[in-house]
C-alpha cells in the first residue's frame, strides 16, 4: 500500500459498504508534532468483483458513499443506516487523522482501486469517464486533495504480487574490471559469504528467486567444490570455477566496495550454497581462516531490461547441463502457476528440487515436464504428442505457447496436474489390470480419456476444462476400470489391423483420432 501519516483503509468486500476488519476500528493513536509538515495521508479505497468486467454502476455507488463519508461534518447517526459499522469507523479515522494533522499542513491522496477479473486495457470508454469523475470529486473533496482511480486486472495484480521491494547489498573486493556500468569483480571467499548471509547467519534464498534450479545437493560437481576448498594445496578457487553471475539494476562503486540493488544471482547457485554450506560455520567462528582469503570470479551485470535479464539467464544455464524445461523456470506464467499451486498445497517444480529440499511430499511436487504433457494429453487432445515428445513440448516456441497459454485458467493447470497423478496412482493400485510398457506407453491416452469422459465430446482447447476445474471433479476408480479396459481393447484391436508395434501405436495421432470415435466421444477437432 502507499505510504501514509496516519492509516490506509483497504475495502476488500464486492462492495465499498463491506469492508474488511483488518484495520483497526479506533482512532490512531499518534502525536500530531512527531509528523513531518507537508506529508502525505492516503486513503485508500478498494473495490474487488469477481466479475469479468468493470461497471458504471460500481463508480457511482463510491461516489456516492464518498460524497457522505469524505464530508467532515457528517453525522453518522443519520447516515448509520446505510452503510456497515466497519466502513463508517475506518471513514472516522480518516477524518480524526486528517483533523489532528491539519496544524503539519499535510497533502490528501484518494485513491480508488477497482479491481476484477477483466481486462484493465479494455475498460469501457463510459466507464473511464465516469473513472475521470471519481477523480474530480476526490481532487474537489479539500482543498489539500487530490485523486487517483485505477483499474487492475489478473496481469495488473500478478505484477503488482510478484514484484519484490527493492533492497539493496554490499559486495566487498579485491580486484574489479568494470565495462560501462557492468563489473567483473575477484571476492574473497570471506566476504562473499558474508554478501550471501542474514544477520542469523541462513543463506539469503531470495536473491536466487530468478535462478532456474535449486540447490542440488551433494551431486558430483558440489562435492568437487568442497574438496578443493578443504584441499589448501588446490589451485586458485577461482581458476577451478565458472564463478557467479549477478544481474542487478544498479552498481555503483566506491573505493573497492560495490553497492548492488534488486541482487539476483542467476548463475552460480551451485557454487553459492555450496560455498556456504561448507565454509559459514567456519566463517563464524574463525573469519581470519586462510581459505577465506581465496577467490571467486563475480559478473555484474546492470539492467532493469526483463528481456535482456531473461537472456542471460539462459545463455548462462546453457552452458552447463540444465534440463530445457529449467530454461523457461524465469517465465512468469511458471511463477504464476507456482504461485496457485501453492495457495492449494501443491508444488510446482519450477525450479528443480526447490520444494524436494523443503521436505515437501513427492507426491504433490509436479515438474515443468509433467504438467506440459498433461496440458498437452488431456487439454490438447493430443496423448500421441505427450508420449512422443515430452522435451520438444518446452524445446519448441510454438508448442511452449500452445501448452503454457495465458488464456488458460490457473485452476485448469492444477485440475491437470491432479488428474494426471490420479491416473498415475490408478496404475499403481491396479498392477494386475496394466503392465509396465502399457503403464509407460497408454497413461496419457487414459488421463485423455477420462477428460474427454467429463466433458462429453472429444475436444482440443483446455478451457474445455473450466467446469471440471472449478467443481474439483474427476472419473472414479470405477470408471477408469471401465475406461482402461476399452483403451486396452481399442489399442491392441488397432495394432493388429496396423501391423504396429505397441510404441508406434502409441506415439501415433491415428490411434487418438481413431479411439475417440470409436468410444462414441466423436473426432477430434482439427489442429
């Protein structure tokens, strides 16, 4: 929220009469002198719908209930009738704020946020008017005023959600090359662990928030890192080491200590975590060791550009063995989706072994690789494809925007990811019915079928989906037995009439075309 004197007051119900109670419903209680003259009190008015658009109607009731509340003679007693006790206290502590700061000669900002389910860029050019209007009346309401009305839609929200406050950190080092406003820069390993760390000592996570992996534990190429740290006869650490690269959106350099803002380390995570885990303990206990006085090779690169950011981080992970689906874990629809999965209590692997560090049940972590084969499997239409080809669905540009579509609903992509582990779990419990090369061969031609079953018709689009999405519906038990039984009969009926083997079959977009119709659901459509 925006920074105010004295209090903001949020409305978060359908209606600005609903307010929520999480301010609190007495005056503040603040001295009016301890205020610095000429600061700003904001208030704050928000209007959440989950409508699919936004409304003339909604601007006139808050003009309305402005038009009462905002007057600072107004007698409750009489306008008590029409509004909730809680939007009435929260409109009081505004008025006794704005009284007992009048002697600081402070400036009003009223702001309205209308907030639903719609397209911001398409708001109605009536309703924008009307918007205009509402900004009048606020910026008319004192004479100190002035007024703000936004319209946020999913995208605005998400934004505003996933962006961080801007902090920044100090870099101690030795040795620097510095290229326009970009730096290589020699750390010792002392000071880079203390750039990492918290005042607790625990590793700073959240500057490795753009990293396309998690930290992989003791795999080959960490338990080389710290043999050549416990090795003091090793070469320099920083000629055995790729080193670390930073992208921020500021460096600025003073004698030899760098100022970095917005810090995300998108290369290097391996070494950092690994650097810490072996040496903070250490570190704390005997700072003037001799292997802190080794270093490691820093890139520092400056830009505020998303796009360039992206770059680099691919370009960089390129270089060392990172699966394709690790190289899109940067998009923001793979934060979204993680985002939704965790208000659910499901994981979504974007960065790989994130959620396994965390101790978290396998059984609800979903990968990259999964979910697009189930997007493609039972949104799509097209099993064949998910069998086929599970890495050229994230290789492939075009089938990425096919799979990871920002027209597809957030809850869709769950509903995906728990019907497929359903389908999974069904072959797990049912071995006698499934053998493994029909298990590996056949899982998504049945998470298809039992879409399809659902919805009642073959179909090609995962808003097909919503429905089963939004009611948490899926086939029973009873039902896959039935389903898995006429998959089996149909496929090896077409691998005999083929002369096919079982993988062919599989992989094949006939077999699909053919099995729909053939189970009454009607072809697919076209693609």
């Amino acid at each position: 929220m925006a920074r105010t004197t004295a209090a903001s007051m949020g409305c978060t119900s359908s209606s600005v009469a609903g307010c929520s109670t999480r301010t609190a419903r007495s005056s503040p209680q603040f001295a009016a002198t301890g205020v610095e003259a000429g600061s700003q009190l904001t208030l704050w008015l928000v209007q959440a719908k989950t409508s699919t658009g936004f409304s003339e109607v909604a601007l006139d009731k808050v003009a309305s209930t402005c038009s009462n509340l905002l007057d600072m003679e107004v007698d409750e007693s009489v306008v008590g009738l029409l509004y909730s006790d809680d939007l009435l206290a929260r409109f009081g502590m505004f008025r006794r704020a704005l009284t007992k700061l009048l002697t600081r000669h402070p400036t009003v900002l009223i702001k309205f946020s209308y907030v639903t389910r719609g397209e911001a860029g398409e708001v109605h050019p009536k309703v924008q008017a009307k918007g205009k209007i509402l900004e009048a009346q606020f910026s008319n309401a004192f004479a100190i005023s002035t007024g703000e009305v936004e319209f946020l839609g999913p995208a605005e929200l998400w934004k505003r959600a996933s962006t961080l406050p801007s902090y920044t950190l100090e870099l101690p080092y030795r040795e620097s090359i510095t290229h326009g406003t970009s730096h290589i820069a020699l750390v010792a390993l002392g000071e880079y662990i203390d750039f990492l760390s918290e005042e607790t000592g625990a590793i700073q996570t959240h500057i490795f928030d753009w990293n396309v992996r998690d930290y992989q534990g003791n795999v080959e190429v960490n338990r080389e890192i710290t043999a050549s740290l416990q090795n003091p006869d090793a070469p320099e650490f920083w000629w055995l080491n790729n080193g670390i690269t930073i992208v921020c959106s500021q460096a600025t350099s003073i004698g030899k200590r760098m100022s970095l803002s917005d810090v995300q380390i998108v290369n290097g995570l391996q070494t950092s975590y690994t650097l810490h885990e072996t040496l903070s303990g250490l570190y704390a206990t005997d700072p003037g060791a001799a292997v802190f006085e080794r270093l490691v090779q820093v890139r520092i690169l400056v830009t505020a550009d998303q796009a360039a950011r992206d770059a680099v981080i691919r370009a960089t992970n390129r270089q060392t063995s990172v699966p394709v689906a690790s190289l899109r874990a940067t998009d923001d629809i793979q934060r979204q989706i993680e985002s939704y999965f965790l208000e659910h209590d499901w994981f979504y692997d974007r960065r790989k072994n994130f959620y396994r560090n965390q101790g978290k049940s396998a059984d609800r972590i979903i990968s990259i690789p999964l979910l697009a084969q189930s997007v493609m499997a039972m949104g799509l239409g097209r099993p064949d494809y998910a069998r086929a080809r599970p890495s050229s669905l994230l290789k492939s540009d075009t089938d990425y925007r096919r799979v990871f579509s920002d027209k597809t609903e957030l809850p869709v992509y769950l509903w995906l990811a728990k019907a497929q582990r359903q389908i999974d779990a069904f072959f797990q419990v049912a071995p006698e019915l499934v053998s493994r090369s029909e298990h590996t061969n056949l899982r998504f031609h049945l998470a298809m079928l039992g879409a399809v079953d659902l919805v009642g018709r073959a179909f090609g689009k995962p808003g097909e989906l919503n429905n089963a999405a939004r009611e948490d519906i899926f086939p029973t038990t009873v039902r896959l037995v039935s389903l898995w039984k006429s998959l089996k009969e149909q496929f090896d009926d077409f691998q005999n009439e083929r002369q096919w083997s079982p993988d062919k079959t599989a992989k094949s977009g006939d077999f699909v075309a053919h099995l729909t119709t053939a189970l009454g659901y009607g072809p697919l459509p076209r693609r």
